[in-house]
C-alpha cells in the first residue's frame, strides 16, 4: 500500500481537477475514476491509502461499489463526498462501510483534514480498556470476544471509541440513526451502556464521549 496514494470517483471534471491539484499540492498522488465500474478496476488493479467516492456517478454508484468492496473484503478507508445530504442517504453510505460523510460543498481544507485523520490511523488496531477495533475489518472486540452489535449500535459504539478522549458531537452521531431524534440517541447510548457496562458520558452542548 502506497501511503499518499488515494483513488477519487467523481463524475464532475472540474470539481476533481480542482481537488487532484490540491491534493497533490499537499504530497498526495491521486487516481481519478469517472464513473463506478472504472473505479471498481482501478481498486482492483492498485491497492490504496483511501477511497474518496461520490455517489450519484454513472454505471455504478458510490454506496453500490463501497459495498461490493467490503464484500470482497477490501477494508480500504472511505471517505464519501457527496450532495445528498438526506439521513437516508447518510445512513446508506455508513452502512455500507464509510468511515467519513463529507457533504457538498466542501472546504478542500476539511476534507485535507479528514484525509489526514483516516490515513494517519492506517495502523491496524484502536484499544480502549478492554475494547479492541479491528480497523482493517472494522471489528470491534470486547475482551477477546467480537461483538455482536447492530450495524447502529457498533456504529455509535466505534465513533465514540475512534474519537476518544474527545467527544463526539450529537449531530455526528445522530448520522447513524435510521430515524434520528434526542430521544432515540439516548436510548441506544443507554444500551451501549447496560450491556457492554461501559462509560459514556453525556457532554452538555456538545455530545457524547466515552471515559
């Protein structure tokens, strides 16, 4: 794996010239793919520090080719950028294996930042007390044992271990909500808490965080 190597999909030409050259500015080598099916090549053929993929591309779209890759068990980084800034759409592209929502338009300096995050943590494993995340199948393992969790609870469960010891904002958690609420936040932190019997502390005006 090339360190600075990304593979861009995105259909816009001048949105991705645009990026490529920023990128490149900031030691980044990218591979830009127009459409999903050449993106799908691209990920076969050469092997990646992240994926950057928009979703709405011809041929295949982004969550379609994300989840065919994490079928094929390639656990590449993916940070998707995107206009459809719905929950659903949010929710789709997470579960189908996201780590990172960026919504059009974007700061190029932001998502500079999220790349830096993401390809920063290429090492293989997060611990947190008896937590263990597997960041290249995207497991989390609680003393040993791999947890069975349901895809928003280990998504919760992941972002505020990731982030520790800041916390996690609400709004960013509530991405992983099928029908996002204060109530419905609440009630699978609650969960998170009685069943694993772990701390997660509530951050007044900001959200949560694990201690």
């Amino acid at each position: 794996m090339i360190a600075n190597r990304l593979l861009l999909l995105e259909d816009d030409p001048n949105l991705s010239k645009t990026l490529i050259k920023y990128l490149k500015i900031n030691g980044y080598e990218v591979d830009w793919a127009k459409n999903g099916e050449e993106a799908m090549d691209l990920s076969y053929d050469n092997e990646y520090a992240l994926y950057l993929f928009d979703i709405n591309v011809p041929l295949l779209n982004g969550v379609d080719l994300l989840t065919a890759l994490r079928e094929a068990e390639d656990f590449t980084p993916t940070i998707i950028i995107s206009a459809m800034i719905d929950v659903k759409s949010v929710t789709k592209g997470f579960i189908a294996g996201a780590d990172d929502y960026v919504k059009k338009p974007f700061d190029p300096e932001e998502l500079l930042i999220r790349i830096k995050a993401k390809t920063a943590m290429l090492k293989e494993k997060i611990t947190f007390k008896d937590f263990e995340i597997d960041l290249q199948t995207q497991e989390i393992y609680y003393k040993k044992e791999l947890l069975s969790l349901s895809n928003v609870q280990k998504a919760l469960l992941f972002s505020l271990i990731k982030n520790y010891p800041n916390p996690v904002t609400k709004d960013e958690l509530m991405l992983f909500l099928e029908k996002p609420t204060d109530l419905a936040l609440r009630v699978n932190i609650a969960k998170l808490k009685k069943s694993l019997n772990i701390e997660i502390k509530n951050i007044r005006g900001v959200g949560y965080k694990v201690i």
